[in-house]
C-alpha cells in the first residue's frame, strides 16, 4: 500500500537460498530468522489467509482478521486488494510504518512488498487479495492469445 515499500531497503532479501540464518535472541516468535526471506503468507499466517483459486498467472487470497489482530511479517507480490469491510490497517517493516483506513468495496493496487500488518479498527477485516504471477509478454512466442478465454 504504500509505494515507498520495497525488497531494498529489507536485508533478508538478501540472504542466499538455502544460507544459515540467526534469529537473533530478541526475535519474536513467528518472525523470519535474521537472512531469512520473508514467508508466504498463507504460510505464515494460515489462519488469516487462504487461497481461493490459483493457476500460472494468479493467485486469489481471502484475509480475515479481527481488531487487534496481528500478522507476522510476510511477502506479497504485485496484488490488487479488495475490501470486503471497512479496512483500517498498520503495516510495518523495520521502523517503516503505514497506516490506511479504508471503507467496504474499494479496490487498491498493491505493490510487491514485505510487511506485518496490524488491524487497528473496530471492525473484523475481510479483503480478497488477487496476486499476479510474472509477465505473459516477456515471452512473445508464448504470448496468449487476443480477447477473452
């Protein structure tokens, strides 16, 4: 939600796969070992997100939460969000911090990025996210075909 977020600005992007990490011992429990890269949040988070429908080039999730309510940090790539009720939010990542208040039924474009969310409203949150999936067009021979399917 807020442009400014980005991978450069998080070390544990930085990790190589498969690399050993240190949590570190004032990590909180459920956040990512130090070079670790941030979870899924399906993963990460099951019991607010699940998937409702995925192929090679979308991934739809549903969130639900109550206030108060808090996730562990986690990915998302490029993503369009839905509200489906008033969506008031904090997301954080290190000492960057964004707050959003949102009504019911508004869609937003959502830059890849890496947060913990907070739900800091009175209301449960409830949000479809739709997640794209790479670039059709970065391969003109495999480019799909024109008008709808």
């Amino acid at each position: 939600m807020n442009a400014a977020d980005d991978d450069s600005q998080n070390p544990a992007m930085d990790a190589p796969e498969g690399s050993a990490v240190d949590r570190g011992p004032d990590t909180p429990q459920g956040t990512p070992p130090v070079g670790a890269a941030p979870a899924d949040p399906v993963t990460s988070n099951p019991e607010h997100y699940r998937v409702l429908f995925e192929n090679d080039r979308v991934r739809v999730l549903e969130y639900r939460d109550d206030p108060g309510t808090t996730t562990t940090p986690h990915r998302h790539p490029d993503s369009v969000m839905v509200t489906l009720s008033d969506f008031s939010r904090r997301l954080s990542l290190g000492d960057r911090v964004f707050d959003t208040v949102l009504d019911a039924g508004e869609a937003r474009w959502l830059p890849a990025q890496v947060h913990s969310g907070e739900n800091t409203g009175s209301t449960p949150t409830h949000a479809i996210f739709v997640e794209l999936k790479g670039d059709p067009l970065a391969d003109p021979a495999s480019a799909p075909p024109l008008g709808p399917s």
